[in-house]
C-alpha cells in the first residue's frame, strides 16, 4: 500500500531578507497504485514538490502523509521512497551491481548474497543483466537511465518519485523508455509521481496529471479531463501541442465579435453565457478549426508557413493581426501564400472571463463520443 496524501504544503526560500514561494497550498490525494504526473513550466513548483516528498527539502508547513502517518519531518532513509533523478546520479567508480545495490548494502542489514539476488531478479526484470559489470562511464543514456530505475525498484519502496528522467534522452530512446516505464509501473503497481514539463509524457503516461503554475495547483484529473475540460486559459494553453489558439472577441448581440470575424451563437450557448456579456478570450484548438470553402460566413485567413509532420500538417495563417494554428490532414497540400477558408465550430470553443476562468468548454463525453461519430 502506498498512499500519499499532501496537506497545504507550502514551500519558501529565503532570498536576503525577502522569501520567494515556491509552492503554495498544495492539496492532493495519490491512490495507491496511481501513476500521477506533476507537469508545468519551469519554475512551476513541480521539482520543489518532489523534494519535499522525499525529505530532501524542509517543507515551511503543511503535512506529507504516506499511508495516514505523517512523514513530514522524517528524514529520508525513513520514508520508504525511492527517488530517480534527471541526471541518474550514479557513482562512477562503482559497477552498475553495486550502484543497483548500493542503497540496499547502506540501509538494510540484508547479507550479501541476498542483496545479489535481489539485483540480479531486477536487472533481468530491466534488460541489464549482460552490463552489471560495467562502469557508468561504460553505459550509454539508456543504460544508465535503466541503471538509476534498478536502484529504485531493487528497494520495493511504497513510492516512486521520477524528476524528469527521460530529458537526457534522445526523441526515439524516451519513446522507448516512456512504453518501458509504464508498463514496470503497471506490473509493479508502485505508487508513482512522475515530474515532467514534455506534453507527450503528460497525456500519455499518467491516470491523472497535476498542473502547476507559479506555485499554484491549477487543476488535476485525466489527460482528457485537462485537455478538454480546462479548469482555466492557462491549462486551456499549456495542455495540447500545437496549443490552444486565442481570440479576444466581444460577446454582443448574441454574438462573438473579433475584427476579423463574427461567430454568431446559438440559444443554448447563449444561455450558457448569461450574465457574462462583454469582453471575453475565445479558445480553439487547432485540429477543431474546419475547412468552409465557399460558405459566406467562413473566415478567409491567409497561410504563411506549413510544417507537414507527415500524418498531420500543421497551417499557420492570419487571423486579424495574430497567427492562428491549423492542424490538417497530413495528405492535404497547402501552400504558404495561398488562402484557407475556415470557420470555429460552436460546438468545439471555449470561453474565457477576463481572469482567465472558465465559461464554457467541451466535456470528454461530447468530445470522444464525437470523435468516435468521425471516425
């Protein structure tokens, strides 16, 4: 069992004689078993959190409790937390055995021949049991990246803590790795927190993704949840690559009004706006803007640079004075110079008050349901 809750932790650094906060008022409950990501910009909050966890920073107040008793000021041998860091942090003058268990050797009155045991079942289990003799200066990325995992699982902590382990890999080998590590998660059902700031990692890897923003919890729940139920414009704009596009638009006469443009709205969505008429942000993701040529009310919207991805091509085009982003079908031909014929599905916005909250979005059902209609 390996619970985790956290309660009002609020982390500070002193910076001469003012304090810079770190993270403020976090509250979260991680299942036991849950693969839980922390993602958000640098600087968000998201490493901080993760050190206080294990015990390698002092929390200014609130509580850590693992499994209902608190563990905020143990130390950290005594959490039963096993952290992976960015940069694998491994001892160069000892063997990738000895570094797998070099954990077990310094805190457990396990004899020799049982710690072996132990290494040699979860070198097997990570592919490296023909390198368990070698050096880390021996090792590639990878290996040394499975090398770090072993020394944390070889102690069958409650929790994992993983802060960015993937970053010092190349594009191909972290796919990889993404696919090896939750399927590890998924046989040992370890209680894992997983800090990130790449967008495929965040959608893909987590039950539940965390997003943080200047310190602050802005909203957890499924990738899908995030990204099509977005707590506010932040989430809205920081969850989805291409992300999301923006329009300041006027909210009159029944209507969204942008220079470029005129969504008129239907009864429903109308209701649904009552009481928030004036200036509002209108958000569209890239691959719900259409193609309308010929319709009246299409937005004529000139290309200036493509980036065909091979399945998909993503458009930038004009929209008033601001570049939009238009994600088409990879097969589709478009060239920068010529003209799209576009239009914003009502169905598919979302809205915005002037702080950034959340008027209106799609809800998961309506969009997968959709999306299955499509396809």
């Amino acid at each position: 069992m390996g619970k985790l809750d956290i309660r009002s932790l609020r982390k500070e650094f002193a910076d001469g004689d003012q304090s810079i906060v770190a993270v403020d008022d976090l509250n979260i409950d991680i299942n036991d078993g849950e693969f839980l990501i922390f993602v958000g910009p640098s600087g968000c909050g998201k490493s901080t959190t993760l050190r206080c966890i294990a015990g390698l920073e002092s929390v200014t107040d609130g509580e850590i409790l693992l499994n209902g008793d608190p563990i905020t000021n143990q130390p950290p041998t005594e959490r039963d937390i096993a952290m992976v860091f960015q940069n694998y942090a491994l001892y160069p003058h000892l063997s990738a055995e000895d570094n797998i268990g070099f954990g077990l050797k310094m805190s457990t009155d396990m004899s020799a021949g049982e710690i072996k045991r132990r290494v040699d079942s979860v070198a097997q289990m990570m592919g490296i049991e023909e390198l368990l003799d070698k050096k880390p200066g021996e090792l590639s990325g990878g290996q040394q990246q499975r090398v770090a995992l072993g020394r944390a699982i070889v102690r069958e902590p409650e929790v994992f803590l993983m802060d960015e382990p993937l970053s010092n890999l190349d594009a191909k080998l972290r796919t990889t790795m993404r696919t090896e590590l939750q399927n590890l998660q998924q046989d040992l059902d370890i209680t894992t927190i997983y800090v990130t700031h790449d967008q495929t990692e965040a959608m893909t890897m987590g039950d539940r993704i965390a997003i943080l923003n200047d310190g602050t919890l802005q909203q957890i729940g499924t990738p899908l949840e995030c990204y099509y139920e977005p707590n506010n414009r932040f989430v809205a704009g920081f969850i989805g690559s291409p992300s999301m596009n923006f329009f300041e638009v006027e909210y009159t006469d029944s209507a969204l009004v942008h220079e470029a443009f005129r969504c008129d709205l239907s009864e429903a969505t109308r209701e649904e706006l009552r009481g928030h008429e004036g200036a509002l942000t209108l958000g569209i993701r890239p691959e719900s803007i259409e193609l309308a040529p010929g319709e009246s009310t299409a937005i004529s919207a000139p290309v200036s640079v493509t980036e065909p991805m091979g399945e998909s091509t993503y458009v930038y085009v004009d929209i008033g004075d601001q570049t939009c982003t238009v994600t088409l079908d990879g097969e589709r031909v478009v060239e920068p110079g010529s003209t799209l014929d576009i239009t914003i599905p009502e169905a598919k916005m979302h809205l915005f008050g002037p702080t950034g909250e959340t008027i209106k979005s799609r809800t998961v059902s309506s969009a997968t349901d959709a999306d299955a209609v499509r396809a």
